[in-house]
C-alpha cells in the first residue's frame, strides 16, 4: 500500500516543492506551482508512477491530493476472484 508520506513527497517532486508545503489537504490552485497545467501533469505523473488511470470524467474531480490519494489506494487493492 501506498503510504500518505510517500505520496506527499512524490507530489512535492513533480511540483517542485518541499513535502513541507504540501499536505492531503493541499488543493488545485491553493499554491501558486499548483495550477491547471500541473494538474494535468500531476494527473500524467501520477498514472506513470502508480500504475493507475484516471478517466478523462475524473480529471476535473481531483481537487486535492487526497482526491488522487484515495485514487490511487483504491487501485492498489488486490482484486478478489469470484
């Protein structure tokens, strides 16, 4: 599993930030590195990094770095055979 330190310190990465600035909280636009072309490379980053993908749909619901947290955790689950 993903752990929330690590992903606050990918973040803080691809925004050219320290992990300080940034919480789960942090939300698009609440920074100034934070704007819509970031989004779009977070959301870019993101997919690379985790192995997962965010629907085109979802993109403008990812407010804040738990948006992509949650995403990302969520896709991490082993899925169960039925």
């Amino acid at each position: 599993m993903v752990q929330e330190s690590d992903f606050i310190r990918f973040a803080a990465g691809v925004m050219g930030v320290s992990a300080e600035k940034l919480s789960l909280e942090t939300a698009c636009g609440s920074i100034p590195e934070w704007d819509s072309v970031m989004h779009l490379r977070l959301v870019m980053e993101a997919e690379a990094a985790y192995g997962v993908s965010f629907p085109l749909e979802m993109v403008p619901e990812l407010r804040t770095l738990a948006d992509f947290y949650r995403r990302i955790v969520a896709s991490d689950r082993p899925s169960r055979s039925v």
